[in-house]
C-alpha cells in the first residue's frame, strides 16, 4: 500500500475511531444478552 493511501486510511480510521468504539461496546452487550436469552430459552 503507498504512503498516501496508507496515510489516508489512518486519518479515517482516527477520524471513525470513537464511532467504531461504541458501536463495538454495542455489539458487545447486544451479544451478552443474546446469548443470556438463548441460553434461557
């Protein structure tokens, strides 16, 4: 991957980090749950 690219892709990332981060603790408790409901069912 070219430096530009690779520069670009980090930026985003940076720029996306904290969205990424919460919708991954989402995914997180939404999952525990799931499973806690399956378990039960």
């Amino acid at each position: 991957m070219p430096l530009r690219q690779s520069y670009k892709f980090l930026t985003t990332f940076r720029r996306h980090s904290k969205e990424n981060i919460d919708i991954i603790k989402y995914n997180r408790e939404f999952m525990e749950i799931y499973t806690f409901l399956s378990v039960n069912k």
